[in-house]
C-alpha cells in the first residue's frame, strides 16, 4: 500500500518520526497535482487545514483519513 500524508507545517517533523519506519508513505505539507498513483490519502491539522486540503482533492476516489486538532495542541 503506498500513501500520502499531508501534514501542517507546525507538526511535519513529529509526523515523519511516527511515521518514517513506513516507507510505503510520504510526507508532504501541500498536495501535488498528482495524487492519483497511491492508495491512501491522510491529511493532519486543524479543521481548517484539512477542509482546505480536501478540497484540492476534489478529484479523488480512494479512502482519505483525516486527523484533527485544535490551535491549543501546538
């Protein structure tokens, strides 16, 4: 299974230590163009941030995870 994380800037560094023995998955703070070659999309941050990332993944068909939380977290 190969993913993508979409994660805010704020929290990247904590997602690729969780998440850097998973080799199938990359890490990224913005959506590219071309999301079309994985399996899985997740997306990390507060509402806005996730609402604003899945818009750009109008096109997308495959299961999306989402994680949210709050401006008191950071």
């Amino acid at each position: 299974m190969k993913g993508l994380l979409i994660a805010m800037p704020s929290v990247i560094d904590e997602v690729k230590k969780i998440i850097g023995n998973y080799s199938s998955f990359t890490v990224v703070t913005e959506v590219g163009s071309d999301v079309d070659g994985y399996d899985v999309v997740g997306v990390i941050g507060t509402d806005r941030f996730i609402l604003m990332n899945l818009h750009r993944l109008n096109s997308w068909e495959g299961p999306v995870l989402t994680v949210g939380f709050g401006l008191s977290f950071f």
